[in-house]
C-alpha cells in the first residue's frame, strides 16, 4: 500500500465506515423479511458502530482525547492503533458474530451486543468519571444502549439461549 492511500486510510477511514453504514442500513427492509428479529438485531450492531464511530473518530477526536486525559498529553493511543482496534477488529467482531449467529448459532450474536454494550458503559463511565462529554458519548447514549440492550432482551428470549451462551458473548474480544 502506498503512503497516500495510508495516509487517507488512516484520515478517513471513519467516513467511509458512515457511507458503508448508511448502505447498509438501506438494506433492513429487505432483510426484515427473510431474518428473525434476532439476526437483523444483531446485523444492526454493525452499521451502528459505523455510526457511533463518526462522532467518536472524525477530526482525530478521540484520539486526542484519550491522549490528553488518559494520557497526560503523551501519545498513549497512535493513529494506527486507532484504525487497528476499529477496522479489522471493531467492524470484524460484529461481521464474524453475524456470520456465526447465522450458520452456527443465534446466541453466537451474543459477542456483538456485549462488545457495544460495554463499549457504552465504557463511555458512560468516562464521562461521569471525568465530568465531561468524550468523544463518542452522545451515540453510546442514543443509539448503542437502546440497541444493545433491545437485543440482548430478544436473545434472552430465543430458545436455548442460556446462561453460558452470555458468558461467551461477553469474554469474546479482538
């Protein structure tokens, strides 16, 4: 890869992840008739990431932050790492827990509604905790903990969801 389409990869790579997500949710009314509730909510967690992470990432926002606040004005959390943990591992999570909600098991979606659901309190926590707005607060409030909360519901009343299947969904991480 080139250092130009790096260097835009790592600028913009959060917009295309919003252009990506809005396609995306075009396509609900199509898969609202083929899918269970279950499987569309989980396929959600995916374009809803995309869209929290516009807020979260756009202007370097949360970088900065974490840098300035966490770090202490040192580079605590690079560029790179930032498109690293979001790309491949964020966007890859709830893809791979979609294809295994689907063909292996529903409850296998479990992983994407726990990984939003504690990326939320994460945000939630931070900002009491630091008494101000962090980047990405605002759509963990709206959109991930309503979603991520809806969804856990649905499973917990999908037969043969169970205790266990909650303790997988919530230890898997990238």
């Amino acid at each position: 890869m080139t250092s130009s389409i790096r260097a835009w990869i790592f600028s913009n790579w959060m917009y295309a992840g919003l252009m990506v997500g809005l396609f995306l949710l075009a396509l609900v009314p199509l898969l609202a008739g083929v899918w269970s509730l279950a499987l569309l909510l989980v396929y959600l967690h995916g374009p809803g990431y995309m869209l929290h992470q516009v807020e979260e990432h756009a202007a370097d926002r949360f970088r900065r932050f974490v840098n300035l606040h966490i770090g202490h004005g040192r580079e605590a959390l690079t560029t790179e790492a930032v498109v690293w943990i979001n790309v491949p591992c964020v966007w890859g999570i709830n893809l791979v827990a979609l294809y295994l909600a689907r063909f292996v098991e529903i409850s296998l979606g479990l992983i994407a509604v726990y990984a939003m659901l504690v990326n939320a309190v994460t945000h939630i926590v931070a900002a009491a905790v630091l008494r101000r707005y962090n980047p990405g607060l605002v759509s963990a409030v709206v959109l991930f903990l309503p979603l991520s909360l809806l969804t856990l519901w649905v499973l917990a009343q999908t037969p043969g969801v169970g205790a266990l299947d909650h303790v997988i969904g919530a230890a898997v991480r990238c």
